[in-house]
C-alpha cells in the first residue's frame, strides 16, 4: 500500500533568489501537485471524478502556486476549486496556505451555437489546514464544497474548525482508506 502523501512541515525561503531557495521552490510545486492529484483520486468516488491540476511556477521573487478543480461531467454547473500557495499571511515559516472554495458554472451559447462554460458565481476561499494528507484533505475539500455558499461567514473556523478536523483524523487512524460517507457519495450511490 502506497504511504500516504501531506506537504512538508517547512520549505524555509520559497522563491528563486538563490540555488538553495530554487531547490525549496521546486520541492514545494512538486509536493503541492502529489498532493492535489492524490487527492483528485479520493474525490473520484466521492462524486467528482474529474480533476485538473495546474502549476504556476511564477517569478524568482515568489513562491509559485500550484491549483485544481474538481468537477462531474454530468452535473457541469458546479466545481471546486483549491490552491496551494505561499502567502503574506500565511502562519507557518514558510507563509505556506491552502484555500478552497466551491464554484458555479454556467452554460453560455457563443459563436456557432457552440456551447462553452464559463465561470458564474465564486464562493468564498475557506481555509484548510495545511498538514493534512491527501484522504483527509478530499473529505475536507467535499464539505467545503457541498456547503459552500457565496457569503463570507465571520470566522473561517466557522465552517472547518478544529473540532472537524480532529474529527476526520481520528476516523482516518481507524480506517484510513475509509473516512464517513460525504454529501456527494449519498447523493451519488
């Protein structure tokens, strides 16, 4: 069985300034796209198993970040959204943040009846902490976007506080191919 996958603890300076903060830059792309494509794999039997994963390597001053979607073909009017970046505020050493939010798709008729999806209303960015491994962090990305609304709420740990989180680890230590049955299996079996 395949070790389960999480980012590192810290990547000290996440930027392309020297050799040694290029290597750390590198590392962290390439953990962050491990980790979401592995985490596309645990959302695939959760009811969206359609995924793409991007990097954006950005300049020698930032850190890069690396997104995903996640998506059903046949229920096209909806997607979630995740990133993994290093940011101003971020609380670890390294200002390392995953957000994720859930997105609404709509159906556009352009030139020669062509039917294209464009980006409808955006949810709130939530925010997911950053040690979880790939299991984990699908069933936190699926109640994020199962109950992902278009208003902020007034404190993030309103949504996903440590209460839930501990939660979903200690049912993962138990079983850790199996964490409960999230909204999309329930309304997908």
């Amino acid at each position: 069985m395949k070790q389960p996958y999480q980012l590192k603890t810290n990547y000290c300076d996440l930027n392309g300034y020297t050799d040694e903060a290029q290597l750390a830059k590198d590392r962290f792309l390439h953990d962050a796209k491990r980790l979401l494509m592995e985490t596309g794999r645990y959302l695939s039997p959760r009811g969206l198993p359609d995924s793409q994963v991007s990097v954006n390597q950005a300049g020698i001053a930032v850190s890069g970040d690396v997104w995903s979607h996640y998506w059903n073909a046949h229920d096209p009017g909806f997607c979630g959204t995740c990133f993994i970046t290093a940011s101003a505020i971020g609380l670890r050493p390294d200002r390392v943040i995953i957000t994720a939010r859930k997105d609404e798709w709509r159906e556009e008729k352009g030139r020669k009846k062509k039917t294209a999806w464009r980006a409808g209303r955006l949810g709130v960015n939530r925010d997911v902490p950053t040690d979880l491994e790939g299991h984990t962090l699908a069933e936190v990305l699926a109640q994020i976007f199962a109950t992902g609304d278009f208003t902020a709420p007034r404190h993030s740990k309103e949504v996903l506080g440590p209460p839930f989180v501990a939660q979903l680890q200690s049912q993962t230590k138990a079983a850790p191919n199996r964490v409960q049955l999230s909204f999309f299996e329930k309304e997908h079996r």
